[in-house]
C-alpha cells in the first residue's frame, strides 16, 4: 500500500493497493477514503473471491454482497462487504467455502471474518474467524458462541512482517465488540511470508479454516433495525421515530448475568483451601473482604454526585448532604480570604513600594522617566516596586489615610531641598539649571529660602497686628541681594507693582490688605470695577517706566558730570538737556544724518520729548510756552496741544483739536521729504495726539526696549468703546495681545531654551501689561521661589486670581467665563517641601497665606479656606511636629498652644479653638495606629481627652509587663521637642517634656500622678480604666521586685491586688471560685497579664520555701513550719484556680503548679 496507491500499469495478478482516494490500479479493489464500488471482477489465486472495501461511510456492495449499514447487516455472499466509520470492516481469507457472519454498524456488531490487514505501524494480524452475533449499542441481546482456531500468516508494518495475532471472543461494549487480539512477534522478513513497506505492499493472506457454528438472532426487533437501515440507505431518516426497545424476562436475565461477576469456568482446587486453613486464615472471609474492597474502591471512583452506597436512608443522605455542604462552605470561605488577603497584601505593598522608589529616586538626585515611558513599559516589564498585576498601579488609599481620588496638598513627603515642579501643566525639563532646580548642597537657595520665610513670617506678625507692610519693597530688597542672573528683572518687576498698587516707603503710603481684591476679582470685564482696574494698571506702569527712565538720566549725568555739564538750577528742565549734552557727546541721541531742529544751540523737540518721556507733562507744557515765539515760527499749533494735554486728566485732547492733529500729522508724513522732518517732532504729535496708533514704534530715534515698552503703554487708553473712532481703539487687552505675541517670538518658553536669563525680561513685561496670573505661570518653571513669593506679594494685595485647588492640578487654568487663574493653595503646599521636614514652624507660615483668597466674593472663599485647613492637616500628621504645631503641656496639665494655634485668627476660623480640636483627634488617631504612643498621649490630651490617655498608657504598660524576666525593657518613640538648643533649655522646666520619655512605666506614672492630683483631669476618667492602670504599675513594681529576688515582698503585693488566691483561702472552694470569677470582669490590658502573675507567684513561694528550708529565716521554728504550710496551701490553691479557668490559661502554668505541689 503507498500513499496514493499504484497509479501506473496495472497487472491482472498484482493484489489491490489501497489509496489515498481508491484504488486505480490492478485489476483487484483497493481501500480508499471515500469508498470505491467493489468490481465482480475474479482475482487470481485459489480463492476466487473478490472483496469490497468500504470508505469514510461503507463501500457501496457488489450485486451479490450483502450491505453493512448504520445499524448492520448480514451478510451472505461468498465476499463479505466491509463496513465504514458506523460499521467494523469485515474481510475474509478467501477459501472455497466462507460463512459470512451478521455485521452491524453503530449499534451492531460486525462478524469478523478478519483477513490480515497492512496498516502503517500496525501489526499484521493472522486471525481465526469468530463470528458470533454481537449485540449493538445494549451489547449482545444474543448468545454468543465462539469457535477459535489459529491461522498462519504474516503481513508487513512499516519495515517488515511483525507478527502473529490470535483473536478471542468478542465482547459487548457500548458501540460493539471489537475483537481482542493477542499479538505473537514475528520475525521480520522471514522467508515464505509478504512483507510490506511504507511506499506500497503486498498483502498475502494465509488461509484460515472457519469451522465457527454461527447463532443469528431474529425476531422483530431486528427486523425493524434492518428496515429502518434500508431506509437510511435510500436516504431517508428514521432518527426521529425509533421505537422504544422494551426487554423481555429472558433478556433481563441475560443481561444481569452479564453485568454480575463472572463464574470460573473450573472448579478451584481444594488444596488450597486446607493449606490456607491450616494457617489461620478464613479464605471465605478474605474473599468476602476482597470483595467488599474492590467494590468499595470502584464505588469511590465512580460516585460524581453527593449520593453513596451506604446511605440507605434519608436521615443518612441528609447528614451526608449537610456534612458536605459545610465543608464546601468553609472551604469556600477559606479559598475567599486567601484571595482577599493576598489581593490586599498586594495592593498595599505595591503603594508603599511605589512610595519608597521615589523617595529613594529623590534621596540620590535620579530623574524618574517620564509619565509616557512609565505608561508604555507597565505592560511589558515591572519596574522598582512595581506589580504586574492589572490595575496595582492605582493606590485606593494615598498618603496619610487621603482619598484615592484626591491628591495630597502639599505634596508627597521627600527629601530637605529643591525639588521639580509637581504641576501637570508645567515641563519637567531634564535640563534646568542648578539655579532653579540644583542640588541640596545649593547653599544660596537655601540661604535665599531662609531669608524670604523670615520675611513671610513678619508679614504674618504684622497681619495679626494690623500693622501696614511694604511686602512688595520688602520682596525686592532681598531679590536685590540674591545674586542670581534674572534677578534685576525681578526687582523692576516687584518696583512695576509698587506703582500700580500705590506702594511708596517715603510718604509712608501703603495699601491695605486685599485693598484691589474687589476690583480686579470682578467676574465682569465690562464693569466699572474692572475699568478702574484696568486704568490704575496702565497709569502705575507708565509711572513707572517714566520714573525708571529719570533715574537713568540722573545716574548718566552723575556718572559723566563733566560732559553733562548740568551747572546754574538743578531743575527737570535742565537735567534733561544736560542729558540731551550727554547723548550728543556720545553720538547716541539719533543716528547718522538725520536733521534737528534748533534754537539758541537747543534742541528744542528733543527736550519736549525727554520731558513726556520721564513723566514731566506739565513741565514740557510750561517749557513750551516759555519758548512760545520760538514755537510758534517753527508751528503755531503745537503749543494749543500741548496744553490741552496737559490740562486733560486721561491725557486726551477733545475731539476736533485731535482731528486737527492728526490730520497735521498725517499730512507731514506723507508731503515732507525724507529727512527734512525732527523726528523728535514727530514723536511728540504721536504721544500727544496719539497718531496712528497702529505704528506703535519711534522712527529715525535711538530707542532701547523701555522706550518701546513706555510708548506702547503711554498710547493705550481705557474708555468706553463707543465714544472711540475703530482706527484709535487701543486698551489694555489690545497690549496684553501684543505681549503675548512678542513672548511667543522673542523669549524662552522653558528652561531648556533659557541662556542669559532672559526669561526675566518677559516677566517684567508681563506684570506691566496686568498678565498676573500668566507671569506666575511663565515663572514657575524658571525659578519657582521667586514664583512663589511674586504671587504671594499679588495675592496680599488682592491682585491674583485663585483656582480651586480641589478640581485639578494643573498651574494656570481658566475660569468658566475664560479668566486666567492660578494654583495658589498647591503652589504653596508644594513649595513647602522644601524644608517643611526641617522647620515645620515656617511652613505653616506659608500654608496661612491660602486664606488670603478666603475673602473671594465669586463663592471661592470658602474652598480657600478649607484648602488651607487641608493643608494644615496634612502637616501636621505628616511632620509629626505635634508639640510645636499643636501644643504641649505645662507640668500641671494645662496645655501651652502650638503655632497653629497662633495663627487662628489668619485662617478664616471663628472659632480656631474647634479647629485646632478637630485636627488633635485626626491626628491622635492616626499616631494611635501607627503605634506612636507617646504622640498619642500628648495629642488625646490636649484635645481633651483624658480617658482614651490612659486606656493607651494601659495599653503600653500591658505590653511592657508582658515581656518575660530578663528581655530587654520596651521602649517608646519619643515626642519631637518643641523647640531645640538654647530655646529648648530655656524651656525646659515650662513644659511637662514628654520628648525625654521613653519609658512606658514612666509615662503612666507620669499621667497618672498628673491626672490624681487634679480633679478636674480625674472626672473625666473612667474607674475601670484608672484601676486597670493601677493595677498595672502593681505588676510592674512585682517584676522589679522579682528580679531584685525581694520574694516576700512580692508576695505581699499580690495579696494586694486581689486577683489570685493566697494565704487568706486556705483550701476554701468558694472564696477560690469567688476569685476565678473575676477574671472576666478584669480589663484586657490586666487579663493578658494575669498568666505572668500567676507564674511570678509560683516562683515566689519557690523561692521562698527554698529560703526557708535552707536556714535563711530568723525565728522560732513553729514559725517557719507555720509559713512554708502557708506557701504549700497557696500553690495548691493556684492549682484549684487554675483547674477553674484551664481554657483561659496556658498549659504550661499547669505543669508548673504541678511541680511546685511536687516539691
């Protein structure tokens, strides 16, 4: 047989080849997947028979074979047909004379008159026909007769003749019975047998003599079968219709005798009874019990469902039922705790990883990758404390027991030093500067940081004073002194916002505070408050800017006061024009080859000019017309509008005199030839006229960028929009727009761009321009401590719009009516983490100034304030500065208030008292379960809260006393101190100092002693947790007694306590039940410890019979006798206590009270 059988020329005597699709070559029939028809075609040899194969679904028969079905067949040609996937092929070595048995299908058996077949590894098989009837899908309803005679031949497996096979008698099975052979090995390629390869076989098959009787069963039953499979042969479908089979007596029978144990078909042999017998052993019984045995094993394997075979009642399958059922129960209930406590055990260590990897990231300065790396690399590899399991990258519970959905205020605890912004909205460049975002050895910031909280902490003290303060002069001094490279643009900006705000040290003029908070937090840009608003900004700029350039002058003319040559009156006038002497000399007042007007050797344009430009309007008016004649050959108009702008309050000409003007102007541009007009004539009609307002710039002049600046604010007016032609219309929002602008083009956008600190020139623009909240957010990333502080000089003044810091975390945002706003409350949180670890004092200082905003008319007022609180809350549980932020307490109990306390009246509390309460109990119950018990004592006290103080010192000295003779003495964590060096010996004898205990014992007796001696403290605790503490320090006072080998003197102390039986039951029930009785009534912290006073009683009265036994006592004998019966009847005693309480006590106090009654 080959894969695709003989496809060549075909010989008449070649045997037929199987293929992969029927066979096409030979004469003969070959096996092929599908089937092939069988041919009446005679093959050569002695048979004379040809045989039909069947494919995937049976071989269509020749006209003279029987047809195996679905459901069988019989079959009663001299050439069997052979049955498909439903039905076992049957074959036949031809002889002259073959009976063909009955062969069935799904639910028949077939009659093998098996030939040996070739298979690819199989084995090839000389077979003795069996041809019983076999049953089909209920086994044989039949009797089975079987004749077996062996038959020779061998046929080939993959390389070669394997072996010969037997055939025993089939049995009934659920699809039938296949034939059962036993294999003999054969020797491979032995001479007169066919042997047959992978590539193609031949098959020769050796005769077998058939002399099996066959029985055939009848009856209607399988009439009805052979009909119904005629049917499926035609194709009809008699699936649907089957009759129920229904079991005669004879047949039941049958099949019991089938299903029971199977008679030997030999008597068993005596012998082996007597020899078994004479060893002792019952045979009967042994197979009785091998029996049950094997039964009871198959039951086991076999019984699925709750039912077994021993219930032979309801009762029994009821407890059976129940019995299993709660098994399953608990076992369901045990397989949910393991993966509740392994899914919590690895949510909470994978949140306290992720915590420690950035506080050891922070500890060594390591840049953390960025959010998008951490994102993409999640899926693929763990980092550093990091689960791979789905969804552990978000913590339910964040620092200090907060909320999940709500990020930490103040920031994550870290390291002391600067740190990266925490704000989405703002670039974690990898190249910031050492400036601004350096190193903890960063000495200058850090002297800089130190400088500017001892300054908030003054604005703070002067707040709760209501004293004024010069924040914004005071800011600038320090900046002065700073030394960095942006610093004088951050000078000018903070002297910018003294014009504005109205800020003058000299006239000792100072705003109050929040005095611009009503104006500029007006929702409504078109309101009056908001055009006042407006107004005031542009005036103090332009003040500003006129002031900053008269003081250049000044500082030119001082520097070369030769060539300035100012001499006679040291007035406005001739300043500028020794200025102008200066410019001149140095050929810097316009370029080369341009044209100035002049008269007597002045230049008189560019005075009027230098006037406007520092500011002095009334001064160049006054100039004009002391220079009238000269003015009025030159232009007779130009005084008119001089003195009408002087005149004018918003430095506006009327409506006809700035027609006039501008028609002057426009005229001269477009008529005089180039270079024949003073271009400083005609930056005097720009400023007073302002013309063409959309050529903001000075031609023809040597300008620098103040001279740009100044003009872009000296010609922008606020004033209703109506009353303004759309060609002059120029305000504030038209300049902001043009800053922006210039700031997108000119300036560094991040830190990475920044060289020259540059950047500092841009936000000086800025706060000009009134872009408050856009400066601080331009800032930040540059240098956050000047951010900070520049936003707190705003916010005191009531010029910076807050954001609520509950809804987001980004820096800047915009209100829903599009306002700009800024982070303040986590901007201070966040600029705290630089040393709040080191000085928690100056951080609360910082986190007050929240509550700034908390006047915010808008309705976010209220969220500031409770910011602020937040803030402070956070502080406090994460400094553990509780004596300082809190409080401490005086010897005698009474409270001494913390920093936060003296800060009530700057948080926007009414009644700071209930704050300061609240925060107390948070934080006691949070140092209570971190196991900080002295913090919790300190913090439960000052909140008032005596009882719970001395159920935790209960607690605390339980466990002491727990601890065995001779271990190491428990200690506490002691309480930061409230202040440190000479400050805190200064205070010492003040406070009750609870920073120096570390004692449990100490700091019960310490309590204790402070709450007796005050009834106040005393009312307010409750007698079970007073006694219980009592009888504590008792127990603490036998272990030292004990260790000090003071045996009688424990004794006597124990007798005391009234929790054991001694010497005063002497054997008597009662009184000893009476004592086991009030173990239940004792409190945890004395019942835990009850075991340990029990074996510190055993060893007294050891100890102390051994002593008197050994001489040791002074006195009578009778005496001595009398006290070591007493010592006897107390151990006895204790063993009768403890026979009373035996599951409450551990076993080994028995063993001990045992061997002490020994002895």
């Amino acid at each position: 047989m080959s894969l695709f059988g003989n496809l060549g020329g075909a010989a008449t005597s070649a045997p037929a080849t199987n293929t992969l699709f029927g066979g096409t070559a030979g004469t003969t029939t070959g096996t092929s997947l599908f089937g092939n028809p069988a041919n009446n075609t005679a093959q050569t040899g002695t048979t004379g028979t040809a045989q039909a194969t069947g494919g995937l679904f049976g071989a269509k028969p020749a006209a003279t074979q029987a047809t195996p079905s679905l459901f069988g067949g019989t079959a009663t040609a001299t050439a069997p047909a052979t049955g498909g996937l439903f039905g076992t092929p049957a074959a036949t070595t031809g002889t002259a004379t073959n009976q063909a048995g009955t062969t069935a299908g799904l639910f028949g058996t077939t009659a093998t008159n098996t030939a040996a077949k070739p298979s690819l590894f199989g084995t090839g098989t000389t077979t003795t026909t069996t041809q019983p009837a076999t049953g089909g899908l209920f086994g044989n309803l039949g009797t089975t007769a079987t004749n077996q005679q062996p038959a020779t031949g061998t046929t080939g497996g993959l390389f070669g003749g394997l072996g010969n096979t037997s055939t025993t008698a089939a049995k009934p099975s659920l699809f039938g019975a296949p034939a059962t052979t036993t294999q003999q090995p054969a020797t491979m390629g032995a001479p007169g047998t066919a042997s047959q390869s992978l590539f193609g076989a031949t098959n020769n098959a050796a005769p077998a003599n058939n002399s099996t009787p066959v029985n055939q069963a009848s009856g209607a039953f399988f009439d009805s079968l052979l009909a119904r499979n005629k049917k499926q042969a035609e194709g009809e479908t008699a699936l649907g219709d089957l009759p129920s089979l229904q079991l005669g007596l004879g047949d039941l029978r049958q099949r019991l005798k089938k299903v029971g144990p199977q008679t030997q078909g030999r008597p068993v042999d005596g012998k082996a009874h007597y020899f078994l017998a004479a060893s002792g052993v019952d045979p009967g019984a042994a197979v009785r019990d091998l029996g049950a045995f094997g039964l009871g094993a198959r039951a086991e394997r076999q019984q699925t469902g709750y039912g077994a075979r021993d219930e032979v009642d309801v009762e029994t399958y009821l407890s059976n039922l129940q019995q299993k059922t709660t098994l399953s129960m608990i076992s369901d209930g045990l397989e949910r705790s393991v993966r509740d406590f392994d899914s919590f055990l690895e949510e909470n260590v994978t949140m306290e990883w992720e915590n420690q990897r950035k506080r050891i990231y922070q500890h060594f300065g390591i840049q953390p990758r960025n959010e998008a790396e951490r994102a993409s690399g999640s899926a693929r590899e763990g980092g550093f404390g990091r689960s791979r399991r789905r969804g552990s990258q978000t913590p339910r519970a964040t620092q200090n027991a907060r909320s999940g959905l709500q990020r930490s205020i103040i920031g994550t605890p870290s390291r002391i030093g600067s740190h990266a912004p925490e704000f989405s909205d703002v670039e974690k460049d990898a190249g910031t500067s050492a400036s601004t975002f350096g190193s903890v050895e960063d000495r200058f910031l850090r002297e800089k940081q130190e400088k500017l909280s001892e300054h908030v902490r003054y604005i703070n003290d002067a707040r709760q004073h209501k004293e004024p303060v010069y924040v914004c002069r005071d800011f600038a001094d320090l900046e002065g002194r700073s030394g960095d490279k942006h610093a004088p643009h951050i000078v000018e900006a903070y002297r910018a916002m003294m014009e504005i705000v109205g800020e003058n040290p000299h006239l000792d003029q100072v705003p109050k505070e929040r005095a611009f908070a009503k104006k500029y937090l007006d929702p409504s840009t078109l309101s009056k408050n908001a055009v006042d608003m407006r107004k005031q900004i542009l005036d103090g700029a332009n003040r500003y800017l006129e002031k900053q350039f008269f003081d250049e002058v000044n500082a030119l003319i001082a520097k070369y006061p030769q060539d300035a040559n100012l001499g006679g009156k040291p007035d406005v006038v001739s300043k500028i024009k020794a200025f102008i002497r200066l410019r001149i000399a140095r050929k810097t007042l316009v370029p080369d080859n341009t044209d100035l007007q002049s008269v007597n050797g002045e230049y008189i344009w560019a005075v009027v000019f230098y006037l406007l430009r520092a500011g002095f309007v009334n001064e160049a008016a006054t100039y004009v017309n002391d220079m009238q004649h000269h003015f009025r050959s030159i232009d007779r108009t130009f005084p008119g509008y001089i003195n009408s702008y002087a005149s004018s309050e918003d430095r506006r000409l009327k409506r006809q005199m700035q027609d006039r003007c501008t028609s002057e102007y426009n005229q001269r541009i477009r008529n005089a030839p180039e270079g024949t007009i003073d271009p400083f004539r005609m930056a005097c009609y720009k400023i007073i006229g302002r013309c063409d307002v959309s050529n903001r710039s000075l031609d023809n002049l040597n300008t620098d960028v103040n001279d740009w600046i100044w003009l872009q604010f000296n010609l922008a007016r606020e004033s209703a929009k109506e009353l303004e032609i759309a060609g002059e219309s120029y305000g504030l929002p038209e300049l902001q727009a043009s800053i922006k602008e210039i700031g997108l083009k000119h300036f560094p956008k991040s830190p990475a761009e920044d060289t020259n600190g540059s950047f500092g020139m841009f936000f000086f623009m800025q706060v000009l321009a009134g872009m408050f909240e856009q400066a601080i957010a331009y800032l930040y990333p540059f240098s956050y401590v000047d951010a900070v502080h520049f936003a707190i000089a705003l916010s005191y003044y009531g010029l910076l719009r807050p954001a609520d810091a509950f809804t987001g975390n980004e820096l800047l945002s915009h209100s829903t009516r599009g306002l700009p706003q800024i982070n303040f409350g986590r901007m201070l949180g966040y600029y705290t983490r630089d040393f709040r670890a080191a000085n928690a004092a100056s951080a609360v200082d910082y986190l007050v100034l929240i509550c700034l905003n908390a006047d915010d008319a808008a309705g976010n007022g209220q969220a500031q304030a409770q910011l602020c609180h937040e803030a402070l809350r956070e502080l406090v549980l994460e400094s553990r500065e509780f004596s300082k932020l809190i409080g401490d307490i005086k010897p005698d109990g009474h409270r001494i208030p913390g920093v936060i306390e003296q800060r009530g009246s700057l948080i926007a509390l009414g009644h700071e008292q209930e704050f300061v309460t609240q925060i107390t109990h948070q934080a006691a119950t949070y140092a209570d379960d971190n196991g900080r018990t002295t913090d919790a004592v300190l913090l439960y006290h000052l909140a008032g809260d005596y009882d719970t103080v001395i159920a935790i010192v209960s607690r605390a000295l339980s466990e002491a006393v727990s601890l065995e003779i001779g271990e190491d003495p428990l200690r506490l964590v002691p309480v930061k101190p409230r202040a440190e060096g000479e400050v805190a010996n200064a205070q010492q004898g003040t406070s009750l100092s609870l920073a120096a205990i570390d004692d449990p014992v100490e700091l019960a007796r310490t309590m204790m002693s402070m709450y007796e001696r005050d009834a106040m403290f005393l009312n307010h605790i409750r007698d079970q947790n007073r006694i219980a503490c009592n009888l504590l320090l008792k127990m603490s006072d036998i272990k030292e007694m004990i260790q000090r080998n003071e045996w009688a003197q424990a004794i006597d102390v124990i007798r005391s306590l009234s929790i054991l039986p001694t010497d005063d039951c002497m054997g008597d029930p009662a009184k000893i039940r009476s004592y086991a009785s009030k173990f239940s009534s004792l409190a945890q912290p004395v019942a835990i410890n009850v075991p340990n006073l029990l074996m510190w009683t055993i060893i007294c009265c050891t100890r102390q019979r051994e002593r008197l036994l050994t001489g040791q006592f002074v006195g009578n004998a009778g005496t001595a006798r009398e006290m070591l019966a007493r010592l006897k009847q107390i151990t006895v005693d204790l063993t009768t206590y403890t026979s009373q309480l035996r599951y409450r006590l551990p076993p080994h106090l028995t063993e001990a009270l045992a061997r002490a009654s020994a002895d």
